[in-house]
C-alpha cells in the first residue's frame, strides 16, 4: 500500500501537460510585447512617410540661376527664375565667390510678388572681384 501512495504524491507533482491549462505568463507577456512594437513599428513609419512628404510636398519656392555676369569688381548681375505659389511669399539666397574660392558676396533677394513665376535680374554686391555666383537655395516665409 505504500507502493499506491508513493504512486500518487509523485503523480501529482509532475508537470502539467503543456497547453492544457491555457497560456502561460511568458506567452502572454511575448504576445504583448509584439502587439507593442507593432504598433511602435507602424507609427514610426508613419512618421518617416509624413516627414518625407512634407519635406518634398512643402517646398513652396523653387528657384533657378538662369546666369550670371561680373559688371565691375564690386558686382555681379544674376538672372533667376523663381516658381511659387502665386501667394506666397520668400526669398532666394545668392552668392559669389572669388577666384581662390573664398565668399566675396551673398545677399537675400526678396520675392512678394503676386505671380507663380518671376523672372528677375537681381545685382550682387561683392567685396573684391567675383569668378563665380551660385543660388544656395530659395525659401517661403
């Protein structure tokens, strides 16, 4: 008889089966954790997706140098065409460089003109002779 109760108490003291009793707290705890960085997963590439649309989407003034000219050693005439939206307003930043390379010119032109597309020659002032102009770029107010 005490062969019957050794049975027993050793019986009960096994393991249950796995996937009886329903989950466990790991399962639980890993299905959790996946739902988390699921949903962290997808906002961040939302986030990606608006930022790079916004950053292409809302560049409200284009420009371009069309070409430029040294008229004197103190100054440089540059033909741009900027593109915006007809009200908006925004400035273009231009500069000049020297023959070594140094920046001998930069100036902010303004654009409020209620157009799409302004075509405009604008002179730049310089601090020695220029060999070169070049538009760094164009912004919105």
């Amino acid at each position: 008889m005490s062969a019957v109760r050794d049975a027993g108490t050793s019986a009960s003291a096994a393991p249950r089966p796995e996937g009886r009793y329903g989950r466990t707290a790991d399962e639980r705890a890993d299905r959790k954790l996946k739902i988390v960085g699921s949903v962290l997963g997808a906002a961040m590439l939302a986030f990606v997706g608006w930022a790079g649309y916004d950053y292409i989407a809302g560049a409200k003034v284009s420009g371009e140098l069309i070409k430029w000219e040294v008229v004197s050693d103190r100054a440089v005439e540059v033909h741009l065409e900027v593109r915006k939206d007809a009200d908006t307003m925004g400035y273009c930043t231009v500069r000049s460089q020297s023959e070594d390379g140094a920046e001998v010119g930069r100036a902010d032109f303004r654009f409020d003109e209620q157009s799409d597309r302004i075509d405009k020659v604008v002179t730049l002032r310089t601090t020695s002779r220029a060999t070169a102009a070049e538009l760094l770029g164009c912004h919105s107010d």
